[in-house]
C-alpha cells in the first residue's frame, strides 16, 4: 500500500530545532491541501499545520510562530520547520491529506523527543 514516509525527528533539547520531511512515490501530494499530524502518547491524533496547494497555510494555536509548513510541488515533498520546540511538542509526526480520507494511508510517522 502507498504512504507518505516521513523523516527527520529526534531527540532536541527545549528550544531547538528540527525540520521534518515528508514524501512518497505514487502519491501525488500536489493535487491535495496537506498537512502535518501529531500523536503524543496517550493522545488522540490532531492537525498542527496545513498547506493548500497554493500555499496558504493555517497552524494550530499550539505551534503558531513556532513551526513553519511548505512544499515542494516539483519533489512532491512536504515540510515542517519546528523552531523553538518545547517539552509538549513531543510527539509522533505524520503527514497526510487535509482533510483526511479513510483510503488515505498513514505513514509510519516520525518521532520527535523534546527534553527539558
């Protein structure tokens, strides 16, 4: 089954940086709004920043200023720059339409730690 695969979490201390990917082969991101999930332990998944096609973008109150969403049309690649991370940031990113269909296949998400 096609799905998104995302890359670039890690381990960071409060107040650093990350930037995160997200591609696939077979999905053809540039025809969808996408955007990027997060699924802290025990929590429910939610939207934290989207992305129309021509770039307009809308972020959670939670990450606004903070995290920046973009794409690359031409790599079929999507972005999340997270500046200033703090502890409740952490989290279990993915990335995916907006808003999200049932035949949408999730991704294996990637994992971002942020220590105080």
């Amino acid at each position: 089954q096609v799905q998104p695969v995302e890359s670039g979490g890690g381990l960071v201390q409060a107040g650093g940086s990350l930037r995160l990917s997200c591609a696939a082969s077979g999905i053809n991101f540039s025809s969808w709004t996408m955007g990027w999930y997060r699924q802290a332990p025990g929590k429910q998944r939610d939207l934290v920043a989207s992305i129309t096609i021509g770039g307009s973008t809308n972020y959670a109150d939670s990450v606004k200023g903070r995290f920046t969403i973009s794409r690359d049309n031409a790599k079929n690649t999507v972005y999340l720059q997270m500046n200033s991370l703090k502890p409740e940031d952490t989290a279990v990113y993915y990335c995916n339409k907006v808003p999200h269909s049932p035949w949408a296949a999730w991704g294996q998400g990637t994992v971002v730690t942020v220590s105080s």
